[in-house]
C-alpha cells in the first residue's frame, strides 16, 4: 500500500463519490441510474474507497444526497422555469447525460482546468440531453469566478446555483465571499448546498482526516447557525431536505442499529432537530 493519503487532492473527492453513484447504480432497487460512473471513477476512485475507513458502508448519505438533489433540479426547472443551471464544482457529475432535462435548457458545469480536461475526454463521445458548457474556473479565484458569474448572468433570466461537495473544503469566510458574488447577479434566484452540522464535521475528521487525506484537503465548513448562517448574505433558507429524513423515505438508512438510534430519538424529541440537522440538502432563496 502507498504511504500516500487516500485522498490526495480535492479532485479525488469526485472519484470517490464516483464510485457511490456507480455502487447505487448497480443495485437492483437503485433510485437512479448512472451509466458513466464506473467509468469516471476508475481504478483511482475504487483505490480511494477501498483505503478509506469504513468507505462502503457509509455511502448512503452519497445516494441520498444525489437522489434529492436530482428531485429538486427537476422541480426547479418544471415549475418554476429555470432557463439556466450553473453547477460550481461539478466534479463528475452526469446529470445533463443521464435526467431528462429539456433540450433548450443551458446547463454550465465550473471546476478545475484538470477535472475538465479529464471529463472532456472521458464522456467526449456522449451527448448531453441539454446545452452543455463546461468551464475550467479555479473558483478559489475571486476575479475568475464573478467573471464567469458575469458572463453567465449576462445571457440567463433565472440561474439555479449548485454546490455540491464544495462548501465543506471552504473556510467560512470564503462561503462569505462566495455567496456575495453569486448574490451579486440578479437571474441567480436560487442555490441549492449540501450542509452538514459541527457534530458531523467532527465525526468526518476522525474518520478522514489527517491520516486519511492530505494537508491541502480539509473539511471545514459546518456553520453553527446552520441555514441561517445564509441569511445575512442575502440568501434566504426556504427548505432543508434532512439526510436522516430523506434516507428513510428512500430506504437508505443503511446504518447499524438505525432502528435502535429512531427508538432512541422518540423518547427524546429534542434530539431529534439534532440528528435532522447534522446532514443535508438546503434550499437557499435570493432575497
């Protein structure tokens, strides 16, 4: 075995979960289907999942997490006519090949030059169902991305924003930033984020941390004010989508004992906000 960290880069982040997508798809009962995953991850990605600590048994907040966030793109763009979806950390996600999304919609993916490059090529002969950009942004970049937030605000009438995967490798300051500038450009209407609680960044760490990854990956961002934390910036929380609540309307609550941990949790309501809380899919308003 290399005396590597599993996770070297961000970028292997994109294949690990890769891989989740790509263990869900192969299931019998799976709640979406990824044809491209396997692919995309690779032999990397299964390293990185094999080295990891526990990897396969905790990929359902991965799926749970994919499944919701595909329900509530779709309902985005049936309901409230969103023309426009900027994905910022893309990673290798294949939703413009694998939703049916309408052919007039423009879908904008944003990651880094390499990740781009190797998603160009790997998918180079597959056909996205929309208008597909990708845009190598090192969005750590402050000029670079409201350069693109500008470019993409100037030919759009509402932009629903992703980041997934993304806000917890940030400094709270740079979410700061980062919702600034994307408050910055009037068509951006919506945002949708994952965002866990201070307790799961705890539990991540001494999963996956120092040992596990390298020192220029740190998980980081877990606002004590949870969606709130959004507000000031000009976002406001409309919904959060609870990872505890959503695995178990998709059947993915796939932990020890989780039947012991809901028996637990009705003889004490008050922790109840508390395990809702510690992972999830926000839903974040223009205000």
């Amino acid at each position: 075995m290399s005396d590597q960290p599993a996770i070297r880069h961000v970028s292997d982040t994109a294949l690990w979960v890769a891989v989740y997508r790509a263990m869900e798809s192969e299931r019998e009962d799976a709640l979406f289907h990824d044809p491209f995953a396997r692919r995309l991850a690779g032999e990397r990605g299964t390293q990185i999942v094999n080295e990891l600590p526990r990897a396969k048994s905790y990929s359902w907040p991965m799926v749970v997490r994919t499944q919701v966030l595909d329900e509530l793109i779709l309902d985005a763009l049936e309901r409230d006519g969103y023309d426009t979806v900027l994905n910022l950390a893309a990673g290798l996600d294949t939703r413009p090949y694998r939703l049916a999304l309408p052919a007039s919609l423009r879908w904008i993916e944003a990651d880094l030059p390499e990740m781009i490059e190797y998603k160009n090529t790997a998918l180079k002969e597959v056909r996205a169902f929309c208008r597909l950009e990708r845009h190598a942004v090192d969005l750590a970049d402050q000029s670079a991305r409201c350069a693109l937030f500008a470019r993409v605000s100037a030919a759009a009438n509402r932009v629903l924003v992703i980041t997934e995967g993304l806000l917890i490798y940030l400094g709270a300051d740079q979410v700061k930033a980062l919702a600034a500038d994307l408050h910055q450009q009037a068509p951006f209407k919506r945002w949708l984020t994952d965002l866990i609680s201070p307790r799961t960044l705890g539990i991540m760490r001494r999963y996956y941390g120092k040992k596990h990854t390298a020192s220029n990956v740190r998980f980081q961002f877990a606002p004590a004010e949870h969606v709130e934390f959004f507000r000031p910036l000009g976002w406001k929380p409309a919904a959060f989508h609870s990872m505890w609540d959503e695995a178990k309307r998709l059947k993915r609550r796939e932990i020890p004992f989780a039947w012991l941990v809901q028996a637990q949790l009705a003889l004490m309501p008050g922790k109840r906000e508390e395990v809702r809380r510690m992972g999830g899919m926000a839903v974040l308003e223009r205000e």
